[in-house]
C-alpha cells in the first residue's frame, strides 16, 4: 500500500536501459507505475537509455550526479 509519513514524498530515480537482456524494460515500466503509486509520483523520475544492455553508460552517470546535486545535501 501507499508509503506513510516523510518517505511518501522521497525522490526517486529510476533509470534502465532499452536493450537490457537480463530485465526487459517491461519490468522497469511496470516497477515504475508501482512506485508512482506507493509515493509521491510527482518525485517518481524514470530515464531509458537507448542502446543500453544491463549495464550503465555516461549519460546515466551524469544524470544519477545530477539528481544527487539536486536532492542531497552537499557535502564538507
């Protein structure tokens, strides 16, 4: 059911590649649509990679940076 209290409105990013073999994007659709409805879905972002297998790339790393400057405190 629905996530309670401070975490319902937790940021999440959730990134898969479109030529994933091991977890078809289907998954990652269906995973996301879940999250939307456990928390905030407004803070639910979800990026495809076009081209990529199970296994990351630059531009997910630059977006997964990206979304930590943005949601976590810097640090000293």
């Amino acid at each position: 059911g629905p996530i309670s209290g401070v975490n319902k409105d937790i940021a999440v990013l959730q990134c898969h590649g479109d030529c994933d073999p091991l977890v078809p994007l289907m998954f990652g659709s269906l995973t996301v649509e879940k999250l939307k409805s456990m928390i905030n879905p407004a803070n639910v972002t979800f990026k495809t990679y076009s081209g990529l297998m199970h296994s990351s790339s630059l531009e997910e790393m630059m977006d997964v940076k990206q979304f930590i400057d943005k949601h976590l405190p810097p640090v000293d």
